[in-house]
C-alpha cells in the first residue's frame, strides 16, 4: 500500500532557509579532506579486510575528486570487512557441493555458504554505492575520469558491473 509522500521537515522558528556566502564558505572550509595518504586503516583490520583497503585506497587515490575522509571510515571498514567475509565464504563454498543430504532425516540441505554468500553480497552493493564504488554511486557524486582520461581506475578494477 503507497504511503504517499515522505514529509519534510518544518522550519525551526527562527532559522533562515538559506545560507549566506560567508557561511557557505566557512562550512566549505572546515569542510573534512578527502582520502590521502593518511588515510591509515585501523588495527582491528582481518588480514583479508586490509587487503582490500589497501586496494580500494590506491585507487582512491588515483581519482581527480576526493571521496573519502575520516567521516567515511566506519562504512569503509564495514565495507571491507564484508569483502572478506565474501572471499572466505566463496572458498568455503567451492569445497562443498551445492546440495548435500542431512545424516538423519535425509533431507536435501543447501550449502551453507550460499546463505552467507548472499548476504554479505547485498550488503557490498549498499556499501558501494555509499563509497562511490559502484557506477550510481560514483554518478551521483559526480565524480568525472581520471586523471590519465578514459575509464576511471575502479571502473578498470571491475567495478563497473557492481
């Protein structure tokens, strides 16, 4: 059932609806920087969540448009460390079959790393899109080619069909 528009805020009495240059260029100022070289991963980092910060960070690095700062860090953690809950369970999975039998009952049981599998694949897509990883992600921030021109490097990387 359609639940019609999502309401809007009310104008707190007192505040102005719009800005003034002064404080557009005050907030555009304090205004946190985006990913650089010091933008260090944190120590509770699994060996295989560090691995994909250090590859997602590189190719950060290598766009015109700052991405990512020191706001971003826990869904970036969140991010990464979903990746390797994926790449483990996708070589959990190539292990078993895709369906077994239960010992008891003898009923047909899926693998259980498909389960998990699907999961953490729906929650990669979310963090993606949040982290420009993915091609909505990066239109709706605008982010334009890269430095050398053509593909931008995630794009290279396969993110493309994210």
């Amino acid at each position: 059932m359609p639940t019609g528009r999502k309401p809007k805020l009310s104008l707190v009495v007192g505040e102005r609806l719009h800005s003034s240059h002064e404080e557009q260029d005050a907030r555009a100022e304090n205004q946190p920087t985006g990913c650089d070289a010091k933008f260090d991963p944190p120590e509770e980092l699994s060996k295989g969540a560090l691995k994909e910060w250090v590859r997602v960070v590189a190719l950060y690095s290598q766009l015109d448009s700052e991405v990512l700062n020191d706001l971003d860090q826990g869904v970036f953690v969140a991010y990464c460390e979903t990746v390797a809950v994926f790449k483990e369970a996708q070589r959990e999975y190539q292990k078993l079959p895709l369906f077994g039998r239960d010992k008891e009952s003898q009923q047909r049981i899926e693998n259980p790393y498909v389960r998990i599998m699907d999961r953490a694949g729906q929650s990669i897509a979310k963090y993606a899109e949040q982290l420009c990883l993915s091609p909505v992600g990066r239109a709706r921030m605008g982010i334009a080619k890269s430095k050398a021109g053509g593909e931008t490097p995630l794009e290279k990387a396969g993110f493309s069909d994210v």
